[in-house]
C-alpha cells in the first residue's frame, strides 16, 4: 500500500512539474523577484484546498471523476472525458517538445530527436509487464533527482534567502495574477486527477482510507510546493545577482550563470525529467478518462496510454510548432477545466456524500475551504478566456 500512495503522490506532483512549470517560475521571478515567494505560498494553500476535496471525493466513492459527473448531471462525465483528454493531448504535445529542449540542453540533441527519444521512453514503461510498477518507480525516482539538482543550483546560486521569506509573508508588491496562474498549473487540466486515479487502480478507497487519502494529497502537493521553492531560489540568486537572463531561454541561461556548463548540463537532465514524467501522468490519466467511451478502451487501457503518446509525439513531429507556443496554449486551456470537475466533485461532497460516498460524514472546513478554491479557479477561467481567443 505504501508504494501506491507513494506512487500515486508523485505521479500528481511530477504530473505538474512540467515544462510550462519551469517556464512560469522563471518567468514571474525575473519580473517579481523576491516578492514572487508570496504568490508561491498562496497558490500552494489554494492547491491543497483543491487536491484535498477532489482526492477525498474520488477515493471515499471508489469511482472516477468522470462516472462521477454522469450521476450528478447524465451526459457530464463525457463532456468532462472530453475536455480533459483534449487538453492532456494539448499538454502533451508541449511536454514531449520539452523533452526535446533537455535533451538539447543536456547532450545537444536536435529538439525534434530529443522529443521522439522522451516519448520512447514513455512508452517502453507502459510496454513493460508490470507497467503500474514501472510508472509508479519511475516518477518516484525522476522527481527525486530533480528536487536533488535543483537543490544544488538554489545552493550555488546563493540567493537572498532572508529576503525571500520575508516576502513570503510581507510581499512587497502583490498580483493576483501570478497566484492564479500557478493554481492553474499545478491543479489544472488532467493532473488535478492524475494522483486520485491512480489510487483507484491501485484499490485505497473507501471511508476507511479517508485519512490515508489526504495525506497523500497534501503531500504531493508539498512535494510540487518544494520544487517550485526550489526552482524560485535558484533563479532568483542569479536574478538578484544582476545577470540578464538570455530571452530564448531564461531558465537554462539561470541555471548556466550559476553553475557554468554543468548548471546547463543539469537543467537539460531536470528539463527532460520534468517532460518525461509529465508525459506519462498526461498519458496515464487522459487514459483512464477515455475509458468511458467504449469497454473495449478499458480492456485495452496500456494500448490507449501508448497510442496516446504516439499521437502527441507525432503531432508535435510533424507540425513542428514552437514549443512555447503549444505550453502557453496547454497551461490556459487546462484553466478552463477545472472549474468544471472540480465544483461537481465539491457538488457531491455537499449535496449527494449519502449515496454517493456511502454515507461518510463529509468535514463541512473541508467543504469550505473546496469553496474558496473553486471560486478562485472560477476567476482564473475567467481571465484566461480572452488568452484563449488570442
């Protein structure tokens, strides 16, 4: 049981420490700076509200979200299959683009190779035997190499420590804007149920594991939490240091004025560590809500997660569209979903937990604090509608 919890918190976490990831941190710290930990801090409080809910919901009723939908209003769970596909799709054509760009920065491999060679990789795992082991080993270990060589470069990089946790709490300049873009893409899209799935499959559910549950929710989300630190320290000591960041690529350029060629060495294996893992929470979780089309889609549901890949893969091959273009359209489209699920999850948890959950005693803080989220999540929709058309 521990691996499952184990497996399905880092599958959330790695889920969201993808490419758009990076390139949001380092953006809002080059234009925040210090100030940038306060936003940190909120979005992480906002996202253990919205894992919190959706992980109880979905592991106290032993079903998917989208079977879920289907009971509260017929026909949502397919309109919410179908979105959260369509944007895992989206998310993960950038994601296979942002294995090509580590692989580039890491043994100066053409972005296009890098990409094929990142979604090969994706798809030996679930190829293999016991393909639940494999993804569940893999993320675990990739997310831990990236925390540890991010780590080192926050070390390196030498930066104001004291200032940042200052600001954490006394910012000296506050945006909304950044918070709600950071909830986005830490809860956004498919992974804000990539880590409560794989629980399903992993078979902890029920009221029993209630407490079990949450904290393995509130935990992936520490580990997301501490990455983003992490990545914020590392290229705010640069930052604060007085280097321009190079345009093309201001993250690689961070790590590189920290650590010299082996800080570009090292954002290539955390870039593609990042891409990688992300493909595989995209693909698995897209899977498992494609399932609800057609039995023979759950029969054959390692088949799916491949051709899921392959797909991504060879869009991303042939359109050859700019990176940065497919992650900045992936991050808004993923905001628009997750008013949707998320407040038919909080829906069930207030209005139908007798049935539904088998009559648990749903925590009313619990609900409240799910509210406050959603409400939030609604404004974040709102702002990126005009992003969207543009």
């Amino acid at each position: 049981m521990r691996r499952s919890l184990y497996g399905a918190m880092f599958l959330m976490a790695t889920s969201a420490i993808g490419p758009g990831f990076i390139t949001q941190t380092t953006s809002f710290t080059v234009s925040l700076g210090a100030a940038f930990a306060f936003a940190i801090l909120a979005s992480i409080v906002v996202d253990i509200a919205v894992q919190l809910n959706v992980w109880r919901v979905i592991g106290v009723s032993g079903r998917r979200a989208q079977d879920l939908a289907n009971e509260v209003l017929p026909g949502a769970g397919y309109v919410l299959a179908g979105f959260v596909a369509v944007g895992g799709l989206v998310f993960n054509i950038g994601n296979v683009a942002g294995g090509g760009l580590g692989l580039d920065a890491l043994l100066d491999m053409d972005v296009r190779t890098g990409g094929a060679v990142t979604a090969l990789v994706a798809i030996g795992i679930f190829l293999s035997r016991r393909a639940g082991v494999a993804m569940d080993r893999a993320v675990l270990v990739l997310g831990l190499l990236m925390i540890a060589m991010t780590a080192y470069v926050a070390v390196v990089s030498r930066p104001p420590v004291g200032v940042a946790l200052r600001n954490a709490v006394l910012p000296e300049e506050v945006r909304i804007l950044p918070i709600l873009t950071l909830i986005g893409g830490t809860v956004g899209g498919y992974i804000t149920y990539a880590g409560a799935h794989r629980l399903l499959d992993s078979g902890i559910t029920g009221p029993a594991n209630a407490r079990r549950i949450g904290h393995s929710a509130v935990s992936g989300i520490l580990v997301t939490g501490l990455m983003r630190v992490l990545l914020f320290l590392a290229i705010l000591g640069v930052v604060a240091g007085g280097v321009k960041l190079a345009a093309e690529n201001p993250a690689a350029s961070a790590f590189e004025a920290a650590a010299g060629q082996a800080g570009l060495r090292i954002f290539g294996v955390i870039l593609w560590a990042a891409s990688v893992t992300s493909v595989i929470g995209a693909s698995y979780t897209s899977a498992s809500f494609i399932t609800i089309f057609h039995p023979v889609f759950e029969r054959r549901r390692n088949v799916v997660i491949v051709a899921f890949i392959a797909v991504s893969a060879g869009v991303y091959l042939i359109a050859g569209q700019a990176p940065v273009t497919l992650l900045i359209f992936a991050g808004t489209f993923n905001g628009l979903i997750l008013p949707v699920g998320f407040g038919i999850l909080l829906w069930i948890a207030a209005r139908r937990s007798r049935d539904l959950l088998g009559g648990y005693a749903y925590p009313r803080w619990l609900l409240a604090a799910g509210a406050v989220a959603w409400l939030a999540s609604l404004y974040l929709a709102w702002q990126t509608l005009p992003l969207l058309k543009d």
